[in-house]
C-alpha cells in the first residue's frame, strides 16, 4: 500500500510537471511575480507562444508579464492583468464533455438578468484542460446585501426548475444508484440518530428499492454565494468557476438547493418565510421533495467522511428540514 502510494505521488508530481511545461509556453520570459522554480526555469527557456481566441474576440494576444499566480487544490490560476483575462490549467487530463456541458449551461443561464464569461479552450499535445476566460466584474454574492441575494433566488428559482428530466432512462437510473450509494454509506457512520436520516425518513424513505429512477437536470455543480458575482452597472448577476469535475447532469434542482443550503445565513427570516412556502408548494405539486436530500448525498458521494464533512452534512440536513 505504502508503494502504491509514493507511485501516486511521482504520478501527480509528473503531471505536474508536464502542466508547469505547457503553460510556460504561454508565459513571458521574464516575470514580476512569485512561481515556482521549476516554472520559472521552464519560463526562461521556452519561446512564449501566442493565443489564438476567437471567443474573446482576440485573434493573437500573448500572456502579459503584470500577472497574479494562485496555485488551488485542482488547477493553476493566472489572472492576466493587462488583457483583463483569467487562464485556468487544470491539474488533470482534459475532461471531454467540459466545452459541451458549459456550453449547455450558460444558453440556459443567460437571460435579461444573467450572464456567463466568455471562454475558450487551447490544445495542447497532453490534452490538459487549459481555459482562457474573460474577467467579469461584480461583487461576491457572500459580500452583497439580503436584498441582491434574494432577488437573484428569486429569478435563478425560475431558471433552476424549468427543465427536469423525468425519463427512465440510464441517466436517470445512475442517478438514483449514486444516490442510494452515497446514502447508504453515509448512513453507516452516521446512523439512524442523525438529522440526515431524519430528512430521509421525511422523504418517504426513497432508496429502499435496489433499482430506481431520479429527475436529473443540467447543473453547473458550483453555485455558491462566493461563485456568483453582481454587476450594478449592468444589472447582471455572473455565474463563474466552472469545474470539471462538478459540471453536468445530476439530481434536480442541485444548484438551486446548494445555494440555499450553503447561503442560508445571508436570507433573511421573512424571505425564508416567503421560500419555504413557494418551495413547499412546488415540491407538492411535482412531487420533488427530496430535490434538497438528492442535494446533500450528491454532493457528499465522493468526499471523506471525516470530522468536517459529516459537520456539514449534519448542519445542511437540519437547514433543509426547515423547509419541509
């Protein structure tokens, strides 16, 4: 196991290598912010290519030396001060339904009121996934006041909830076995004491059948407070941080539920009051009152089940029973 491990190791730290060659083929020669040596070496020796981006309405541009550097957990990040771009480069291999899956969530998005950076994806030999996008300006939902939050609920709700798949379909099948899965290992740990199996028992206990079927609906897997940014000179509210691994179908209503859950400590109490009653009235006529249940088990199905997400599992549990 202890082998296993350390070949794992070597395994990312050569992919990561191989995303430090790549990207310093975009980047300038010399540069006024912080990297790691093994870019900067990298840097110093290869030629800077240009970007060729039609998305962005720039058919050459090069990567400018006035730059931010952000090394995150899943990606590189280089904020592009001088052509007021971001560029993404994803620390694993290109993921091949991202251009399709994004593609399909910002025509639905995009509205009056919505909006979505522009994008565009380089090749590259490895097939990394490597983003230049737009910068778009706004303030954090997390930072904004009750009414900007509230009001972009209220018209995300309309959006969220006009297409639902109902289909008994593949799609719809694995949804509701990831589902079960996720439920019945959580379950395991946290027992039938826990506010989890207390939303589960009010749900009517829907994954006692080996086989079944669950609404799916595109979803962009990341709409959080700090993931959405508001405009006041455009009236706009921008959906960002679009990740691989997140993005496509998945149980529905998630995005919608992720928000309230995660955001509910910026609502205020009569709005709560007010969405509650549109939320019970709507999961009664469609029958979709596990939407936040499917919410919390997805987005659990591949995490850790240690001290900090069993907290958060417990705290969104008991925020969704609120609704019920």
């Amino acid at each position: 196991m202890q082998k296993f491990l350390i070949k794992l190791m070597d395994f990312k730290k050569l992919n990561l290598v191989r995303v430090y060659f790549i990207l310093a083929g975009y980047l300038p020669n010399f540069i006024n912010y912080k990297i790691p040596i093994i870019l900067r070496i990298f840097t110093f020796f290869r030629n800077q290519k240009s970007i060729q981006n039609i998305n962005l309405k720039k058919i050459n541009f090069y990567i400018s030396d006035n730059c931010n550097y952000f090394f995150r957990k899943r990606k590189i990040t280089i904020q592009d001060k001088q052509n007021n771009l971001f560029i993404h480069f994803f620390l694993n291999s290109y993921f091949q339904n991202y251009k399709k899956f994004r593609n399909q969530i910002s025509l639905k998005i995009n509205s009056q009121y919505f909006s979505t950076p522009k994008y565009s994806l380089v090749h590259n030999v490895l097939n990394f996934l490597f983003i230049i996008e737009e910068k778009v300006s706004g303030q954090a939902l997390n930072k904004a006041g009750n009414t900007v939050v509230e009001r972009f609920l209220d018209i995300f709700f309309k959006i969220n909830f006009l297409k639902v798949s109902l289909k008994k379909t593949k799609k719809e099948q694995l949804v509701y076995f990831e589902l079960k899965k996720s439920f019945d290992r959580i379950i395991n740990v946290l027992g039938k004491n826990s506010q989890l199996f207390e939303l589960y028992r009010r749900c009517n206990s829907p994954f006692e059948q080996k086989i079944g079927f669950w609404p799916t609906s595109l979803n962009h897997g990341q709409i959080l407070p700090v993931n959405v940014l508001y405009n006041k000179i455009y009236d706009k509210y921008y959906v960002i941080d679009y990740e691989p691994e997140s993005m496509g179908y998945g149980p529905y209503a998630y995005d919608y539920c992720f928000f309230i859950l995660y955001g509910s400590s910026l609502l205020s109490t009569n709005y709560k009051f007010r969405l509650k009653k549109k939320i019970s009235k709507i999961f009664k006529n469609k029958k979709y009152q596990k939407a936040f249940l499917s919410q919390i088990l997805w987005w659990a199905r591949n995490k850790s089940l240690n001290t900090k997400q069993i907290t958060k599992i417990n705290k969104r549990s008991k925020i969704a029973l609120t609704y019920f």
